[in-house]
C-alpha cells in the first residue's frame, strides 16, 4: 500500500505579501460557500475539455474562446453579448463571482480581466485554482448547474482603464 504524501500547509492569503491580498480568496472559503446564492464559480480552463471531466459543485463555465471573444471580429464579445452570457449563468448585480481553472490559474486570470474590462468589479480569484482544489481531495462533479437568469448589467468597456497602448 502507498502512503499519500501529506500537502504542505498553505500560509494564509494575507500573510503572503501579495499587493491585492482581497482579490484571493481560499479553496476553504470557496469550500464554505457552494451553496451560497450570492456567490457564483466560474472554471475557465486553456484545456477546454477539462470542465466536463469534474468541475466545483455548482461551478459554471466560461470558455475564453467561444464566450469571450467575438466569432468574426478579432476582438472580444461586444457589450450585449457579454451581458447575455452573464445573465444566462446567473449572474446578479449582487453576486461575487470567484474564478479557477487549470494551468495556475491561467485562464481564469484572463476571463476575470475581460470581465473587469465590462465593469464587473465583484470579482476573485481562487487561490491555488483547480489544481489546489482536487489535491486537497475536495470533491469534483460533472453535473452541469442549471441557474435562473441573472439581472446585471454591465458597463461600456473601458479598455483605458486596464490596458497599455502602444503610444503608453
């Protein structure tokens, strides 16, 4: 029988010196929330298969590819589009929107920048992403959540706000 090699304590978010602490939050906080209303899981993952194979109780999709960016036009999603794509995975003006994905967080990164990008400021990341989650040996599901449409709106984007031009 082989012995499980025990997970190296994990330094609370605060402590770790990073310069936005608030925009973490922890698989333990994430764990004590999967059935809170006000908040909604969002996986965005660059293997876009992943999701499928087991994902967070409740966890939504977000495919950085097909939702975020424009089908014709090499650009992301128009206005209407994105706020279309949050009303359907029941997203709220209330409700804080906590992503993960694989690869260190890689994608989810990004969908939560696009979504700062709309306006959508409620928005955290989960701390050691997909990977922390299934190696604490928390529990994953394939059931896809089904969720009313949600009520937000978001803004015009303000790419001045988040992006550096070439004249920057």
């Amino acid at each position: 029988m082989s012995q499980q090699t025990p997970l190296p304590p994990v330094v609370p978010i605060a402590e770790r010196g990073y310069a936005r602490p608030e925009a973490l939050v922890s698989t333990d906080w994430v764990a004590g929330r999967l059935d809170d209303p006000t908040v909604r899981l969002i996986e965005s993952n660059e293997d876009l298969l992943l999701y499928e194979t087991g994902h967070i109780p409740g966890a939504v999709k977000i495919d950085w590819t097909n939702d975020l960016n424009d089908a014709v036009v090499r650009d992301y999603v128009s206005r209407d589009a994105f706020e279309r794509l949050l009303r359907e995975k029941g997203i709220h003006r209330d409700t804080t929107i906590v992503f993960y994905g694989d690869k260190n967080n890689w994608w989810a990164t990004y969908a939560l920048w696009v979504f700062r990008l709309f306006g959508v400021e409620r928005v955290k990341l989960m701390d050691g992403g997909r990977q922390r989650w299934a190696e604490e040996g928390r529990p994953l599901v394939t059931e896809v959540p089904r969720y009313p449409a949600g009520d937000i709106t978001v803004a015009p984007r303000d790419d001045q706000a988040l992006r550096a031009f070439r004249e920057d």
